[in-house]
C-alpha cells in the first residue's frame, strides 16, 4: 500500500513563494511529481522528476518552480515562487511505480490572492 503525504500548500499573495513537500511510503518509484487542478480544469502536469534524475516542467512555471528530491528516501519538494492568481489550484503529489502504477496524495490548496 502507498500513502502519500502532502503538506505546505496555504494562501499567498502575488509574487510571494510557498514550497510544497511530498513523503511516499513504499517501494522505490520510478518518477515522483506534481500536478494541479484549478476549478473547472482538468488536472495537469506542473514538474516531474525521474530516478534517474530527468526533471520535466510545464511551460507556465518554467523558471519559477523548482521540483527536488528530499534528504529522505521517497519525497519531492515543489518551491514555487513568484506565484500568479492563475496558480490557484488543488496540487497534488504523483508517484509512479514500476508496474507502471500511479498513485496520487489527496491534494493540497495553493490559493495565490491579495
């Protein structure tokens, strides 16, 4: 069983920063991310990460994310800086095994207002 466990989401206002932290339980994955959903969206990749160290971002947070791996085994950090309003969205943390499965945390809110 993989539980995943989210924390650091919160309210901001424009231009600030949060970081977003990620801890997986369970086997070693193949890739570790990041996705959102704002309202009325469908969900989409933010940035992911390889074992093998390949980062991917999506365009509208390149040079504005950063996606890293913790000190500890199995976790993923998102620090996002000079967040927009359009950033409003649930975040949700995405692990991948080598089945392949997915497995995704319950969601954490970033809501970026003054």
């Amino acid at each position: 069983q993989v539980e995943l466990e989210e924390t650091g989401g919160g309210l901001v206002q424009p231009g600030g920063s949060l970081k977003l932290s990620c801890a997986a339980s369970g086997s070693i994955f193949i890739a570790m991310g990041w996705y959102r959903q704002a309202p009325g969206k469908q969900r989409e990749l933010v940035a992911s990460m390889s074992a093998t160290g390949d980062i991917n971002y999506a365009d509208f947070v390149k040079g504005r994310f950063t996606i890293s791996s913790g000190d500890a085994k199995n976790t993923v950090h998102l620090q996002m800086n000079n967040l927009k309003p359009a950033d409003t969205a649930v975040y949700y943390c995405n692990v991948r095994d080598w089945g392949p499965t997915d497995y995704w945390g319950l969601g954490t809110q970033v809501t970026v207002s003054s």
